[in-house]
C-alpha cells in the first residue's frame, strides 16, 4: 500500500480523494454537476478512475455491479437534487440485497439548505428508509470522519448502502486532513461470533434429525463462505437448497444439490422444503418469493436460522433456534462440531437423500424443444456450455432472470449477479459495466429482456467507449414476458399494456448507434455460430436473440400457494 | 402486551426521523414516543411505549437496534421501574366553578398553572390511568378546551441506570 498523507491543508474536495486513496478505491462511477463541479475539480488529478455513465441511475447499478463482483465497496457521485434522486433506485436495489454502497452526493451550500434552492432535495430523508446509514456534511472538518464510517458501515456486519450528503461551500472550505485509523460508533458493533452454546444446540438437533436440509441464501455469497460450506455440505451428507441471491455458493452440479426452492424454484426443492423436519436457513431472509404460503413453509421442520443481523430472528418466520454471527464463523463451528460424528450423519439420513434425489430424477426441469424456435432456456444451456459455467452472469428482472436461475448452472460464487430483493428492471446493463470494469479479465454476459434493455440503454455508448467487453444477450420476445405470464394466468390472458410489438426498436442497429457490435439470432440453428462469434469479439456485442412470445417460467409456485403445489408444466404439462 | 422501552441514541441531527421513519415503515405499533436530554450532552433518551406480543416488541428492538445512533435499547417493563406522563389541561372555569375544580385538583394533587376568567390551566403528572381519570372527571363536569400529553416516560429502581442494562 502507498504511504498516504496525514495532518495536511486541503480543500475538502481534495479531502475526499484522499480519503478515497485511503479506503483504497480504484475506481467510481458518476456523473458531474453543480454541486459536486469543486470535487471534480479535485477528481481531475485522482489517481483512481472515474467512469462517467450516461445517467446517474446508470453510475449507481454500475457501483453496484463492481462491489457483487468484486466483494469490494462501490462508490458513486452525483450531484445535488435530480444528480441525487436519480440515484434512489439503485440504492434502494443494493440495499434490499445487502450489497455495500458509498454514494457521494452534492448538497446545495448550508446557507441555502432548506430554502427549496435550485437543485436541492433533501436526499438524506429520501435515502432514510433505503440506507444502512446516510449523513449530511456541512462542516469540513466532519468530512473525514464521515467518509471513514460511510466505508466502515457500508462493508462490515450486513453490508449495505451508505449515502454521503455533502453541501456544496464544504468541498472548497479547506482543513488540516487526517484521516481517522479506526471507527468508534457507540451503537454500531457487528457481532461477528456468536455464541458457541447455541451450536451445540444446533448440533443436538443435527443428531436427531430424520429429513435435515440445508438452506443457503446471499449471506453465504456475501460473506465468501463457500469453501465452508462446502465442507458442513460434506460433513454432513444432508441436502442443500439455495435462494435465487446464493446461487453459486454451492456448485449445481454437486450431488446433494436440488435447485433453487420458491416460486421458480425445482420440484425437488420445493418438495425437500415442505417435507423436512429440520431446516438449516444460512444467510437466508425467507422472502415471500422464497416461502410461498408463510403459514405452510416448511411446517413440518423446526428451523434454525443463521445471520448476521439479529433482525432477520422471526421476521417472517418463527425460528426454533437462532445463530447470531457472520455466517463465515458459524458455518465452519457447525463443520467442526460434526467432524466426529460425520459417518453417523451420513447413514442417518440416507433415506432422506435417497427421497430427494427421487423427486430430482421424478421432475427435473424441462422444457419444450421446438426445431424451428429459439429457446431461451437453450440459450442459457448454451452460454453455460460454451463458458464452462465460470462467466460473471448479469441478469435484468423477469422470465429470462429465472431461466437463466434454472439452467445456467452455476459453479461459482458472486457469479450471479442481479437484483433479486427489488426486482429492478433496467439494471443489468449498468451492473453489468460495472461487473467487467471490477473483473476486466473474466467474461461478463448479461441476459436481459427487451423491456429491461430499454430502460437503461443509454449505457450501452459506455460499455463501447471504455472497451467493456460485455456481451450483451437479449431475449427479445416482443412483450413484457413475466407479466404478460400472469396476465395468462390470472388475469383471463387480457395483456393490458404488455405487448412490444409496436416496438419499432431495432436492436442491432441500437447497438451500432452506440460503437457496439450488434448480431441477431433468429433460428436455433444459428445460436452456437452466433454466440461463438459474439465471445470470439474482444469488444462489446448485443445479440438480439428472437425467442418465442408466449412462454412461461415453469415450475411456478402461484403466489400465495404453498410450495408444494407448483405448476409443473414443460415436457409433462 | 404493552412494553417500555428506554432508547438511547447519539444526540445528532435526524436521529428522530431515522427513529419514526422505521417506525411507520416497519408497521410497528407504538403508542408513545418522548425524547429529551440526558446526563450526559451527547445522548438523546426516547422513552417508546410498544404494544404488542413478544415476537413484534423483539422486532421493534432489534430493527431499532440495527439504526447505527442507536447506542442501547433497554425494556423496562422486565424490571422495576417508576413511569410517568405529564398532562396539561386547561378546562371551562368560570367564578360559579373554579372551587368544584379545585376540589377535584386536590384529591388527584395535580396543581393549578394558570387561571383567568373563563378557563384554568391544570398541570398532572402521573400513569396515563390517573391522566384519563382526570380528564374524564373535567370533561363531564366542566368542559375541557385542550389537552397536551408528553407520553411516557419511565426510569429504572435501583442504581443500575439503563445504558448498563441488559435488554
């Protein structure tokens, strides 16, 4: 590490670079203004980079993306008023997936707070309910304090985003800088260890237990626990399901393995989860996606839950015994407690395994094969087959989302990435920017609807002018196609405002408007030949991949309903 | 069940918005809420009445707790504890009532703050039962023009103060 300066005159401006060099950034995300013009007056001279996006929504999924990707802190900069408020939904997005988040946003100067002075928003109490913390700076000697906690807060305990509000006469004013070394916050101390009385508690029902499963979810990918628990998976011998956020953390193809559980989720999953009698919930927030009908979930288990944040104790679901702590300390506890006893485990539960693996072999995931048609699911099996499952995947929100949850396979962790808490259309592209500037050596592939890649397509121009290689797939199905799938399930297939048909947009040509190569696939015949083509391509490529129109993400679990009466459909239905 | 809670909290800026905001966004139901200063010049205390089981008054501390100027949470209704509200009253007075007023001020040793020729001002401290007894007893005899209540607020018997306390 460089020797960094300590107790000198500065701007405040010159402050946050500083501070930045500190926490080691190498780069942000942002978008100039107003506000902010003093701080990239100073960012002129950084050493680290800046990548200006498009739009400031774009800067924040791109920051978002860099930190899933690389497990460092993203940071992102805008300006005051719309600079700040672009940003909300790429905040609230991280912060529902406990990704961590610096936002540096310009506030107009303290003489004008409070005046409804031009640019002003008070993105402090707009970021209230969507931040693990926020600040607003109007004195420069707070700024180094501020920005040290913001990094501390945002990457430690459950991470999270933090937003740095920071009025515009502070980045000129000057100061004698030094930056903290340690952080003292009276009501923040993350427990990283928990009590080890409650693991052999646990331990005790591990014993006893007749149809154990093991659940894991976004903790175990965030906390980089995966060699962990691949050895309690192994220990123990019992089942493992994943949510959508802890995809990867286990390898698909590991033999005790059943899928994704909840409303996308297999039949064996689903199955596994309704008839267990112990489940282990690691790093797992049983969302409503996730549990389906809460009073039937796993009702015949006792659950045990695993986290970091106490708070997730009986939120949704009543746990039997709880493990508070990092689950990077409480997975490998567990391991070590059943080292002895492994064997035993093992054998006890062979019956279990035996009935899991028969709903894998009874219903596994299918779908139509159609000659003449492109399937997506296909697709997704192909990119796999051609990046071996070790591509950074991006994702955007809907049918194309599950799929590639279904059949991508993945085998590593943070290989996923997408917004699985808010849902958040239009952030793949970005994120996927992001992802590739924090891993410029690994495939990215984002997968993302015709109706996610217009609502950030401007981001395209970026990824072309800084030479991020991202392959860019759309599934382009001509609608809206989750919710025309609900439309055809519940709502009498009256697709109200679904359809893209009228769409005059021209994908390819989208793509060459903006310095990216654009291909199209529109026979199955030509999708190996055209993705080999797009990856073989050092730069940037859309693939407008015409798939069919009217097609469901099977199984499904209507909301609601209890897990087990999904509806099954592909080959069978 | 109802629950106090002693909350401590930095005294800075927002602190109280981050505090009602989770409240109102996490539906928890909360019948009172005081603040003040403490001992000491940087923390705020917020005394917060819960109502609920125990799974939502866990929820309540724990998504509380998660707020980062948020320094200690203590329940006081798992100890002894002394717990007050204070009311003003200012009811219809007229010369023909006011000993009537004064009467019924004595037996609840409340106090009288301000009197002019139509109204008086009375001033109660005591546990909200005691607050609603007065009032009613006001309402039906005289008429009350206005009431402002502050909430509960409530301290710990004994010497162990709250920021040492177990929750």
């Amino acid at each position: 590490m460089k020797e960094r300066v300590t107790n000198l005159e500065m701007t405040g401006a010159e402050a946050i670079i500083e501070s930045l060099n500190n926490e080691n950034v190498d780069v942000v995300f942002g978008y100039p203004g107003g506000a902010v013009l003093t701080l990239y007056d100073a960012l002129f001279k950084a050493e680290f980079n800046h990548i200006l996006t498009k739009h400031e929504q774009g800067a924040v999924h791109a920051a978002d993306g860099y930190a899933r990707a690389t497990g460092k802190v993203g940071v992102v900069i805008a300006t005051s008023g719309p600079g700040a408020t672009n940003l909300v939904t790429g905040i609230a997005t991280a912060y529902m997936d406990s990704i961590p988040l610096v936002a540096i946003t310009g506030q107009v100067s303290v003489p004008l707070i409070g005046r409804d002075s031009f640019q002003e928003a008070d993105i402090r109490g707009i970021t209230t309910p969507i931040t693990k913390h926020n600040y607003l700076v109007k004195r420069v000697e707070d700024l180094p304090g501020a920005l040290k906690e913001a990094f501390y807060i945002a990457r430690t305990g459950r991470p999270g985003p933090v937003v740095v509000d920071i009025a515009k006469d502070v980045f000129a004013a000057s100061l004698d800088y030094h930056y903290p070394t340690d952080v003292k916050l009276r009501g923040y101390r993350p427990v990283y260890e928990g009590n080890l009385e409650t693991i052999d508690k646990v331990f005790e029902e591990l014993r006893i237990a007749k149809k154990p499963l093991i659940f894991v979810g976004g903790g175990v990918n965030l906390s980089d626990s995966s060699e962990e628990l691949k050895s309690l998976i192994e220990q123990t011998g019992f089942p493992v399901i994943s949510t959508l956020m802890g995809l990867g953390c286990v390898p698909f193809d590991h033999p005790q393995f059943l899928g994704m559980v909840g409303m996308h989720g297999t039949y064996a999953a689903n199955m596994a989860t309704t008839e267990c009698d112990l489940l282990l919930g690691i790093g797992v927030r049983f969302d409503d996606r996730v549990t389906g009908l809460l009073d039937e979930f796993a009702a015949k288990a006792k659950i045990i839950h695993f986290d970091i944040d106490p708070a997730e104790i009986n939120k949704n679901v009543l746990a039997h015994l709880r493990v508070i702590g990092d689950v990077k300390w409480s997975i490998p506890a567990l391991a070590q407690r059943v080292k002895h006893v492994s064997k035993e485990l093992q054998e006890h539960v062979q019956s279990w395994i035996e009935k899991c693996l028969f709903w894998q072999e009874e219903k596994p995931l299918s779908y139509e094969q159609d000659a003449d048609l492109v399937m997506p699911q296909a697709v997704v099996e192909k990119v796999s087959q051609l990046t071996q499952g070790n591509a950074v995947i991006v994702t955007d929100v809907g049918q194309h989302q599950m799929w590639v949850a279904q059949y991508y396979g993945f085998k590593n962790p943070r290989s996923l990435l997408t917004s699985g808490g808010l849902g958040t259309m239009g952030y793949g592209l970005p994120a996927a920017l992001g992802a590739q500037c924090g891993m410029p050596d690994r495939p990215v592939i984002l997968f993302i609807g015709d109706g996610g890649m217009m609502m950030n397509c401007q981001e395209l121009a970026v990824t072309a002018e800084y030479n991020f290689p991202v392959k860019v797939l759309v599934f382009n199905n001509q609608c809206l196609g989750m919710v025309a799938q609900w439309q055809r399930m519940f709502y009498g297939g009256r697709y109200s405002h679904t359809s893209l048909k009228g769409s005059t947009t021209d994908f390819v040509k989208l793509a060459e408007a903006m310095g990216v190569k654009g291909l199209r696939v529109h026979k199955p015949e030509e999708l190996g030949l055209i993705l080999e083509e797009a990856m073989a391509i050092p730069g940037p490529v859309v693939v407008d991949i015409r798939i069919p129109e009217v097609l469901d993400v099977l199984p499904m679990v209507p909301s609601g309903a209890r897990l087990d009466q999904m509806i099954i459909g592909g080959k069978e239905g | 069940m109802k629950h106090t809670l002693a909350v401590l909290v930095e005294n800075k800026p927002g602190v109280l918005t981050h505090i009602s905001g989770l409240i109102s966004r996490r539906a928890f139901n909360i019948e009172s809420i005081a603040a003040g200063y403490t001992e000491e010049p940087d923390t705020t205390r917020i005394t917060i009445v819960v109502e609920g089981d125990e799974i939502e008054q866990e929820q309540v501390v724990n998504q509380l707790s998660k707020l980062v100027d948020v320094i200690k949470i203590s329940d006081l209704t798992a100890v002894e504890s002394i717990q007050r509200e204070l009311a003003l009253i200012k009811v219809k007075a007229s010369a023909a009532t006011r000993s009537d007023i004064i009467n019924i001020v004595e037996i609840f040793r409340a106090s009288i703050v301000d009197v002019n020729r139509e109204t008086m001002v009375i001033e109660l401290s005591g546990d909200e039962t005691k607050i609603d007894a007065l009032c009613q007893v006001l309402a039906e005899d005289h008429g009350i023009i206005e009431i402002v209540r502050t909430g509960r607020i409530a301290l710990s018997r004994g010497p162990v103060p709250a920021k040492n306390q177990g929750i």
